[in-house]
DNA sequence: AAACAAAATGTAAACGTTTACATTAGGAGT
DNA sequence: ACTCCTAATGTAAACGTTTACATTTTGTTT
C-alpha cells in the first residue's frame, strides 16, 4: 500500500506542511523534528508524488528534445549529451522526432501548450516562417540547435560549420590544389550553407577563383555523393580535391572513385565533414572536420536549464558555435597524418 | 492569461463537471451544451492541464524506454518504433540509457517508482540477479527487449538471433563450406549466446563436427572482429568462412582481409548479422542478417499499451520473437544474389 | 515574572482536473 | 394536471503536494 505524505505526518506525529518542510529542506524544521521525519519516510519508502508535485510547483523536471530525424549516430550523440546532463541535473528527457505522421510545427506546439515540458531543445536545420513565428511567441525557454535563425531574438547553439569548412579547404590549399571542386548540402540547410561560405571564403581568401563548373549539389545522402563526385570527373575540367560537406557523401565518393578506378589521394584527394564513424574506415583514412556532437547537447541543456532557473534571462538572444576541429587522414595527400590508423 | 477550466464554465454558464464531461465525452451532456462549451474552449485556445489530469486519473500517458546505451543507428531505430507508435496513440516518449554515471538498475528503480510513466520498456541484453528481481517486483507494466529472462513471467520481444544465424549458417554449407568460423559476441549476451546457438546447431545439422579451434571471441566491435579474423587465419587450420556475429564485426574482418591481401569470398567467405547500414558499403556487399529494430520497437510499445489498458493481463506472460531474414550480398560467394546493389 | 523576537509548527487554501452522488429539468404516460 | 423515470447538470470532495499566513513554542533580555 502506498503511502502519502498525510500518513507520514500522522506516523512522525507532524502536520504535512512540516513534512514537506524537511523533505524540502524549505523554511525552519527543528533538526530532531527533521531528521525524524526523513527517518519514518525512509522506513515507508515514501517519496513524494512528482505529479502533485509538478501541479504545485508548475516545474515538471523534464525537458522536450524535438529532433528532425532519427537516423544515426548524430543524433544518438546529441540524445545522450543531452541525457547525461539531463541525469546530473534530476531532469528527465523527452524525446519526439518528426516522422510521417507529424512535423516539428505541431509537435512544438504540443510541448509548449502542454505543461508537460518546462523547456525545449529544437534542432531546425531549416526554419520556414511559420515555425519561426512559433519560437517567436514561445513562452517557455527554448533552446536551438544548428538553426539559421535570421531572428536575433533567440538562444541557439551551433557548430561553427564555416571555421570548419574554411580550414578544411584551406588545407587542402595547403597541398598545392588549385582546382577544388565541392559537394554541397542540401539547399537552405543551415549546415550546409555555412560550409559552402567557408570554403568560398577559403578560396577567396588564398586568391583562387571560385569555378562553379567545380560546384555540385548534394544531399547528405552517400548516393548524392556518388554522383557528384561522377559530374565532377566526366568535366572536361576535373577537380583535383573534392570537399565533400559531410562525410556520408565523402562515403559515395570513395565508392565512385572505386568503381572508376581513380585513386584517393594520388588522382584526386578528397576531405569530408563530420568524423563519422564510418569515415575512419575508408582507406585511405578520410581527412575530415571532428564536430562535438555530443558537447552540443550539453551545452544546449545547460544553458536552457539556467533559462527555466531565470539565473539568465530567457528573453536575452545568446548565440554559441562550438568549434570544429580538422582530423587528418591520407585522402588529402598527408602521408604522416595524426588520426590513429584503424587498427595498430 | 492562460485560462482554467473554472474560466471555461464560466464563460459557458455551466459547472466545471459539466465542461469536463463535455471535454471527456464522459457522461450525459446535451449536445447543444457540449457544442457550446467546444466552442468556448476553442475560441480560447483551452486545453486541459494535463499534470492536473494525471494527478487525477493516475496516468501520465507517458512511456518510460530504457536502454543500455545510445550509440548508433540500432538505437535511433528503436526509438523510432516506439516514437512513432507512441504518436499514433497520443502518448509520450521518456528516454533514459545507461552511461558511466548511472546504470540499468537506478534509472528503473526511478521509474518504476515516480509515477512519471505508466510503463517502461526495457532493453537489457544481460539480466543479472538484481535487476531480475527488480523486474519480478515491478509494479508498473515492463517490456523487455532482447533479453534472456530465465524468469518466465515476463513479457518480452526479442530478435529470433537463432533462427537468423542458424539460416544464415546454412547458407554457408549451401556453399559448400565445411570448414566454417565463428567470431562470437560478447559472453554472457543473450544475442551473442543465440548466435552462437543457432551456428552450432546448423552445423549439427548438417553433420558438421563443430572446431572449437574455428570458434574465437570477439565483443561486437570492428576491432574485435578484425582480431578475430588475424586469429583464425593465421592458424594452421584456416575456415573457408567465417560468421561474424555482428556486422560491425565483419566490418573489422573486411579490413584484416585488405591488410592481409586475402580476398572475399574466393579465399574466405564472410557473413555478418544485423544487416546495419554500413554492411551496405562493403565490398563485395556483405552477406547479413536482416533484424527488423523498428518493428521490434513498435511491437514492444503496442503490447505495453494494452497491458496498461488493461486490454491484456499484465501479469501473463508473453514473447513474441520477430523472425530476421538474409540480406544476400557477394560476401558468401553468391554471383546472382538479391540485394541491390550500392549505386546502379 | 514579563516582554519581545525568532524559530517552529499548524491551518487552510491553492494548483486544475475528474467524478460520485445529489439535485434539477425534461419527457412520457395516465 | 399529476406521477414517474431518465437525462442533464451541479456540488463537493478527491488526487498529493506546496506554501502563505496564523498560531504556538522557545529563547533572550530586562
């Protein structure tokens, strides 16, 4: 039988408000009085009903997590920074993706109506109108992750796509490679827009001419890279580096350039973005830009957490990226590259 | 201002009871009456509070899932199962794994205990005493997963882990293969342990005698794998092919096989089982195992729901296998096999 | 002992909903 | 018009906790 917190006050002799004094540690309870009460309630297993509890003090201890997709180890990564911090703080994690059945818009609005989350992490690669309109009139804190938030008004958390982007390509300019061709991401992705600037401006930057025949769309997917990485090579100009703008579609290029019998690095060197686990299979070894998925997840929770304590304003903008870092592999052309072989 | 149910009644000139009715389609209320108060609710944007609800009517509509780790595209698709199903029957997703600061056995305890979730679904690949005990005591419907409760008064939904690689075994002697390795999964795994069974049991058979010497161990990771593989091959008794009893384990065996210039299928044939997206990029294509996660997560969600519904016994117990199918690739030694093939 | 202040505790109500049971309204039959 | 029954509605309490404010107890000072 389950016991509530009248029949621990009756057992210890107290009214509930002291009850809820000592267990809360909230206004004066003698220590004897105190320490007799957490004694009955650990004799009777009690804990206090977090539902009550949530009515009362209209915090639930959980946190929504609206996520675009749920793929891979992306989004694994995200989960648990995310969950780990969630963990250190007594905070529960609630997660929902978009699917068939249901877009970010209306799961959004089923957390910030519901009362059952006290605050949101939205990861929105792409953010229409009607969507921004909704962070816009959010009344409960909410974080966002990889967003290109024209809207200053907001809190979000990125990675530094075009520091990444730009050193990468600056590497591969390093090597001597004038004629770097690219594979973007899809059109109005966040990501992906970044990571065009920051090879553009890389280019720029080191007085080489954007050439747009060098330039193919993709989609993320491996087979887009396959396929961009064919356009590429059937040019009469052909590229002698290719940034692939994730690793997925790096995957494909090694795929294509396999099934043409083109060698990575010697006859056209190749750099990814994302470290991927997949990416440190390939041989050789995909040179490639290391994102801290899962510090992007905490630092998201972290900082939302301390909007739902009002220890910072939630109406304040603040916006974070996480730097990138470069993971040398061989399809660059370095040949004593600092990524840990496979195996020994 | 949010609005309350008092405000709605209110508004409309009846009792809250009679709102809630209305709301609830729970007892008589004229329908004039109940269009009136729809309307009401609507034009104000009412919707019930649903911890008020909870506290109320003891359900928070919300599943806890617990797994034993977040690291890849096997978890995002168990999630997504459940996720899924969880929208369709307008109930929640709780997501708590495993991680150095907390294991299986707390993160039940807390949920079992804090009425925050009206079930769980537990993904446990090893049941040691405690947490079989904890299971027994649980007041709260539980699914397992993947796991080899001895007990048999629990509900589980497992992967039939024997009949996939007793079929895949089979295969392999279809080949002609006599001198067939195994690369086992982690000792104590319940995956691992029917692997390992239904391999042995095809050999069997077949009158095959079983080699312990064809027999390593490996813990379902590429490096595992690829040690394996060293292993096997440098004895004087070498398979002609070898099960690795995950695909990530013959993802390391593919690479050993590179490194030392031994050729699949003609010099060793390789299968693998899970059939996760990277087996897909491997070449020859790996021969697998096909496992249907999201509908191990859909099914698991369902029965939960009817347990809480009361529509089934929650103390019946109940498992359910979900049958696996090959995923023909190059890697076995098939030419005409059915998969298709990476890129056209 | 009396006065005052602070600590400790209790009472009552709040939070927002659902629902058992009481009461009222409406309809049908005589 | 009266009686009876059912539909519709309302009242009050429940759910389990927190907390504002009232009351009591304790400790200190004069």
């Amino acid at each position: 039988m389950e016991v509530n917190i009248k029949e621990i006050a009756r057992r210890a002799g107290v009214s509930i408000a002291t009850v809820s004094r000592a267990l809360n540690n909230n206004g004066s309870v003698r220590e004897e009085t105190r320490r007799k009460i957490l004694q009955i309630a650990k004799e009777n297993n009690y804990k206090p009903n977090p539902i009550a509890r949530s009515l009362t003090g209209k915090k639930t201890n959980t946190i929504g997590v609206i996520l675009p997709e749920l793929v891979d180890e992306f989004f694994t990564d995200i989960i648990r920074g995310i969950d780990e911090e969630a963990y250190q703080t007594d905070h529960y994690v609630m997660i929902s993706s978009s699917h068939s059945q249901r877009n970010i818009v209306q799961t959004l609005l089923e957390f910030m109506s519901s009362g059952r989350v006290d605050g949101v992490i939205l990861m929105a690669p792409k953010i229409r109108k009607e969507l921004s309109e909704l962070i816009q009139k959010s009344k409960r804190p909410m974080v966002l992750l990889n967003s290109c938030n024209s809207n200053n008004n907001s809190v979000c958390f990125n990675i530094n796509n075009y520091q990444g982007a730009f050193t990468i390509t600056e590497h591969l300019i390093g090597h001597g490679y004038k004629n770097i061709g690219m594979i973007q991401g899809p059109e109005g992705n966040c990501d992906a827009d970044e990571r065009f600037r920051g090879f553009s401006d890389a280019l720029l930057k080191n007085n080489i001419t954007i050439q747009d025949s060098l330039i193919v769309s993709g989609d993320f997917t491996a087979k887009s890279g396959y396929y961009g990485f064919i356009r590429l090579m059937s040019q009469s100009q052909k590229p002698e580096a290719i940034f692939a703008a994730n690793d997925m579609m790096a995957v494909g290029v090694y795929e294509a350039a396999r099934s043409s019998n083109i060698n990575i690095p010697q006859d056209v060197a190749v750099v990814g973005f994302d470290n991927i686990y997949m990416s440190r299979l390939l041989t050789p070894r995909l040179t490639t830009v290391h994102v801290p998925i899962v510090e992007l997840g905490t630092k998201a929770i972290r900082y939302l957490l301390k909007m739902i304590k009002n220890e910072v304003d939630a109406n304040l903008p603040y916006c974070e990226e996480l730097s990138t870092g470069l993971v040398i592999g061989g399809s660059c052309g370095c040949t004593n590259f600092s990524a840990p072989t496979f195996f020994k």
